[in-house]
C-alpha cells in the first residue's frame, strides 16, 4: 500500500522546500510602520533583516504549515473562478490575477491576488483574497489585520503612481476578502454584516493626506488606532534598507517576554484574557514583589519568528548567511494599468 500522507510530509519536510521568495528585496506583504504614538505595527525590521541576508532559520520547514500555504492558495483559486464565472451577473470583470509590481527604489517586489473592472461605474479595484482558519477568523471578523492593511495599501498606492505616471485609470480601492477555511460557530451570528456566512470584506482606501482608512461590511469608515500613514510605511522601508546598506543590525521592534509594567497596563487596559487577566490581579493582590509574576507572554511577532533564537543571543549580529552584500537591481519597467477589461495584460516585467 502506498502512504500518500507519510510521502507528502517528508517532501514538504526537506531542507530545500522553503520560502520560495527571493531573500535580498522587500514585499508588501513584510512591511511595518510607525504609528504616532511610536507603537511599530507589521513586520519587524530585524526580522527582514535577517531574511535580507538569508540568516539560517531556527526550525526545520514546517510540512503542516506548508498544507495550510497549500489550502490557502486553494481558496485564492476558488474564489477567482466563482468571480469569473458570474462576471455577467455582477457586472464585475476579473481583468488580471497575480499582477506583478517591482519598484526599484524600495527593492519592493510583490505579486497582488487580482485586479476587478466594475462596469457599472467604470471603475478599478484591487483584491486580496485571504483565507483564515479558526484562530484568525474572531479577529478578523471585528476589523482586518493589520498586516492585511498594510499589504493592501503599498499595492494601492505602488499602482496608482504608475498608473499616474502613464496616464492611465487609478485604482479606487483595495478590497480585503476574507474566506472561512472552517464552518465556525463563531460565524454563525454574520458579526460581520455580510449576507455570506463565510465571506466578508474590507475596502482599504487611502485619503489625499496619506492617512489610511476601510470600510467594514457594514458600510462603516474605520480609521487605525493610533493613526497610520502611508508616508510612514516608507519611512519605515528606508530605515530598514539603510541598515541592510550598513549591514547594521536594526533593534528588535517588539518582545518575546512582557516585563511586569507592561502586562499590568495590558491587564489594566483589558489587553488580556480572562485567565491572564486573573493571574496579574492575584500578582497585585499579593503585593505585586518583582520578579514574581509568572505569566509567559509576549508579542506574537517574536514568538512566532524564525530567527528568535539567533536575535535573542548573545550574539544576534552573528549568524551564518550565504547572501553577500546589496547589489544593484535591473531597471524598473513601467507598471501598467488596464483601463477596460480588453486590455487586460497577464504580467508586467
């Protein structure tokens, strides 16, 4: 008999299957900004440092992550199909998929899920189709990730300066499409506002000053805690490649362990679980002797980051890399948006 799954798995679980993403240029998907109360939300720069220059990872290639990936892009092609299959019903073309973009000042290279034509009101918008399982979907259901967000709005504006620069049709805005992976009993009450049970949205659009701001699906207009800013997504970019020109290493952007002050705020703020929560009162209540709270939490950025164990050594600025220092890259190729759906193009450099 022949074990399909047990094959599967050590395939996905070889040293050579990875990250297929090329290490010495950044993605959309990566990026990070500055909030104006300081708080840095998005990935972490030393985090894309170490991937810059391709740091040996701590874990070996995670073969059950690597099925999740898999059922995401499943997902993204489902719903592509279903799209294009009612374009007549819903007046909205699918006029790309996986269009590319390349912007040579910021080494930024990305790919975005699809750009739709809606013919009742001439108008372009982006999509990013994302799937989430049961522990996103309570999240994601109250307002996007932030990550999502900052994905969305880099694809945006990267696309509406060249469509600027060619004279060609802006792009309205970025919709962020949630798929459940999962039949949730979270879901059961559309919290959400959508007539689908299992998808919903958000339209990400950026104002004439740079702020950022969504429409949920229940038509209302979001904008992010503590301010966010398009111009600081690229402030945060430049600081990143000047520590890569440097080969500097950037200070860590967040914790893998809350000091005591910074849980009893979080619990304070209401922050915390309900059983996180109860063990920092009791702390309190006991007096609140340093070195005595005993709650391991930290953020999620550091507790799930492949280079944690190299970034919290002795250490961190030594690490084995194959990557020699930046180089220059080929010249940008104007990015072109179709203005009707006839024109549709299937890539762009």
């Amino acid at each position: 008999m022949i074990d399909l799954p047990d094959r599967v798995y050590k395939a996905l679980a070889e040293k050579s299957f990875g990250d297929l993403r090329n290490h010495n240029r950044l993605y959309p998907s990566s990026m990070s900004a500055r909030l104006d109360d300081g708080k840095i939300v998005g990935s972490c720069n030393r985090a894309e440092f170490y991937r810059w220059y391709a740091a040996e990872k701590d874990s070996e290639p995670d073969p059950e992550g690597a099925l999740i990936f898999a059922k995401g892009d499943a997902f993204h092609d489902m719903v592509v199909r279903m799209l294009r299959s009612i374009e007549r019903q819903t007046k909205l073309r699918v006029i790309t998929v996986e269009q590319s973009l390349w912007d040579p000042k910021y080494f930024l290279s990305g790919r975005s899920d699809a750009f739709l034509h809606d013919e009742t009101t001439d108008t372009l918008f982006g999509t990013e189709i994302k799937s989430v399982g049961e522990g996103a979907i309570y999240s994601t259901v109250h307002t996007p990730k932030i990550d999502h967000i900052l994905q969305s709005v880099v694809y945006l504006d990267q696309y509406n300066k060249n469509a600027k620069k060619c004279g060609l049709q802006e792009v309205a805005g970025w919709v962020i499409l949630y798929v459940a992976r999962s039949e949730s009993w979270k879901l059961k009450s559309y919290a959400h506002g959508s007539p689908f049970k299992h998808m919903w949205q958000y339209y990400v659009t950026i104002e004439n000053n740079g702020d950022i701001v969504y429409v949920n699906q229940k038509h209302e207009t979001k904008s992010i805690e503590g301010g966010l800013n398009i111009n600081n997504v690229y402030k945060r970019a430049d600081e990143l490649l000047d520590y890569i020109s440097k080969n500097e290493l950037p200070p860590r952007d967040f914790q893998y362990q809350y000091d005591e002050v910074t849980l009893k705020a979080l619990a304070d703020a209401g922050g915390l679980n309900k059983k996180d929560k109860e063990t920092v009162d009791k702390w309190v209540n006991d007096g609140a002797e340093p070195g005595k709270l005993e709650l391991d939490k930290g953020d999620y950025q550091c507790r799930y980051c492949s280079f944690k164990n190299t970034c919290y050594s002795n250490s961190p600025e030594s690490f084995k890399t194959a990557q020699q220092p930046m180089h220059p890259f080929k010249k940008q190729t104007k990015l072109v948006i179709p203005t009707k759906p006839k024109e549709a193009i299937d890539g762009i450099f």
